[in-house]
C-alpha cells in the first residue's frame, strides 16, 4: 500500500512537471519600422532565439510604421490567432497600455524592447542612462572640461529622456562646461536634426559641441554644420548604426556613438520571456544592456547591428 501511495505521488509530480513545460509555438513581433536596420537586427534575433527554442516555432514579423492605431490592430490580431508571447516597440509607452492588457487577458506574455512599455511583463533596452553618460563624457574629456555644449533633445519616450539625463548628468558635473539648449526636438530623424542644428548655429556663435539622442541626428546636424561652414564641433550621439560607422570612418563632425546590440537586445527578450512562460520568471522585470562607446579609433574593431551571428 506504501509503495503504491509513493508510485502515485510520483505519478503527480511528473504530471505537474509536464504541465508547467509550455511549448513555444507562435510569437507575433510589432515594431516601429521594417524599412529601419535598427527593428530589422531586432526581428533577426528575436526569430534566431526563438528557432533555438523551438525550430517549427511561427515568427509574425510586422512593422506598424509608427501609426499607434496600426499597433493596436496588430495586437489585436495577435490575440485572434492565439500566439504565446507578443514582441513589442512600443507606439507610444503609456498609451498601448490597454492593448497590452488585452493580451495579458488573453494568457499571452508581453515583451517590450528598447523602450519600456507600461504594463509589459518584461523590458529588455539598452542602459540609456549610462549610454548618454559615456557619449557626453568623451565631450567632457575632449574638450578639456571647458565649452559651450548643446543637448539636442528628441521625441520624449523612456530610452530618449534616459540618454539626456544622463548626459546632464555628466555634463553638470563638469564645472567648465555650459549648456546652450537643451529641450530642441530632432524628431529622431537626419531632417529634424538638420533643422535643429541650423537653428542653433545661427543663434549661438560659439558652439564647442553637440550631444544629439540618436546617430540620424548626429547625421543631420553634420550636415547643417557643413551648409553654414561651421567647423571645430565635436558631435556625439546613440546607436552605433550601420549609417555612423561609415560617417565615423569619413572626413565629419561626429567623433563617438554609444552602441546599442538590437540583436542581442531581442535574443535576450524572447529568452527570458519563454522562461517567464514556463514559470521562471526574472528577478528584475526591466533589463538594461550596457553600451560601448564607437570612435573613430576603435569602429574597425565594431561588430554592428549587421554582423553575422
């Protein structure tokens, strides 16, 4: 009777460990734009993570354009077809909160990357924090600890307010560094920073140099610098992408880019999330990758967002 209480409880447990492996069979991935590198070596890692897992596992890759209601709709058709895990870039942070709700309703697991999503199960971003510090510290050191130096803001999303707080923060504790402008939005592109920098060359005579929140911006602002024949400023920026390599290797303005690994970043998203679906959950629900700081001395040695994995 004792053996057969034991070969019962045993039977239990093995049936509960069973039913705790859930198999990953779908994920449906919504990002900002698939034209942009940055989103595509994002879908790359997350697709390469989840073939690990499971290699019959259905990859829904799709790009919402930066058109918030189109991500809704694309939750919403995640949702009809039933997937595990839905990989998300957030629209807009606090506003997709309600579709992330929607599908966590729905018994699906919820992952933001790059930038955190309100209410998500799980965020996996670079430290921009830290990425705005080591971008605005190469400033601080090249220009002795002296200058006049401008923030050039950008739209305002979590990873965007992260960089420049960082880089206040370094640059406030410079006390022979002065902050021209801090509060311009680049729009994140090469057109709005080229706007911005025109506008702040031809206010400020003197400008030492420019600390701008992505590499489009850094691209754009070199440019203006180039129109209006303005030379001798150090531009530093976020990302580390395909573009500022090449703009790191020829004759420009823009010095350093803090790096972020989107490949790694989504690698990362989707392994954690398939364990948080099989009862591991992190101890930390946001995740912050390091940067590495790209210069012109070092961007040989740079991997990129397109190296093969």
């Amino acid at each position: 009777m004792k053996k057969a209480l034991l070969t019962a409880a045993a039977i239990i447990a093995l049936s509960a460990g069973g039913a705790s492996a859930k198999e990953l069979k779908s994920i449906g991935i919504s990002l900002g734009s698939m034209g942009n590198p940055f989103f595509v070596a994002l879908s790359k890692g997350a697709e390469a993570e989840a073939k690990k897992i499971n290699p019959n596992v259905k990859v829904n890759t799709v790009g919402y354009d930066y058109d918030l209601n189109k991500q809704f709709n694309q939750i919403d058709n995640f949702i009809a077809a039933g997937v595990d895990m839905i990989l998300l870039n957030p629209g807009d942070p606090n506003a997709i909160e309600p579709a992330i709700k929607r599908a966590q309703a729905a018994g699906i697991l919820v992952v933001a990357v790059d930038t955190a999503a309100k209410g998500a199960d799980i965020t996996v971003t670079t430290d921009n924090t830290q990425a705005g510090e080591i971008a605005c510290q190469y400033i601080v050191d090249k220009l002795g600890g002296k200058g006049d130096v401008i923030i050039q803001n950008g739209p305002q999303v979590s990873a965007v307010i992260d960089r420049v707080n960082g880089c206040k923060k370094v640059l406030g504790a410079a006390a022979g560094i002065r902050v021209l402008s801090s509060d311009q939005d680049g729009k994140g592109s090469r057109d709005g920073g080229l706007a911005v920098m025109q506008g702040h060359l031809t206010r400020f005579p003197k400008v030492d140099a420019v600390f701008t929140i992505n590499d489009p911006q850094a691209i754009g602002s070199d440019l203006a610098a180039k129109q209006l024949n303005r030379s001798n400023i150090i531009i530093t920026s976020v990302d580390g992408a395909p573009d500022i390599e090449s703009t790191l290797k020829a004759n420009t303005l823009v010095q350093a880019s803090a790096s972020q690994d989107p490949y790694v970043m989504a690698q990362m998203g989707v392994r954690l999330g398939n364990e948080a679906l099989n009862g591991k959950k992190p101890e930390q629900t946001v995740i912050l990758l390091p940067s590495k700081l790209v210069t012109r001395a070092n961007v040989n040695e740079y991997k990129g967002w397109q190296a093969v994995r």
